[in-house]
C-alpha cells in the first residue's frame, strides 16, 4: 500500500499526552490516524448502506 504525507494540525498539548500514553504502548501517531481514519470510512459505509436499503 502507498502512504501518503500530510501535514494535520493538533493541539500540541493533546499530541504531547498521547504519545505519553500511546509510547508505553508501543503505539504511533501516524499508525493511530491511519486505523481511526478507517474505521470513520467504514462506519459512514455502513450508515450509507443502511440509509439505500431504507429508501
């Protein structure tokens, strides 16, 4: 799979306490983005489909 690079904007507090807490995890930033942007896909997938079979 290709990646591609973006810039994102986070509060800096909110970035510092997450790699506090997601380090002692073994967790990355970029890897934790990448599955919550997946699961966002496919929920709104599931909702569309739930939304044509309604209609």
């Amino acid at each position: 799979m290709a990646v591609k690079t973006v810039n994102i904007t986070v509060d800096p507090d909110d970035l510092e306490e997450f790699y506090r807490l997601a380090s002692k995890k073994g967790i990355k930033f970029s890897t934790w983005v990448q599955v919550k942007m997946k699961e966002f896909i496919e929920e709104e997938k599931m909702i569309e489909e739930w939304r044509r079979e309604r209609s």
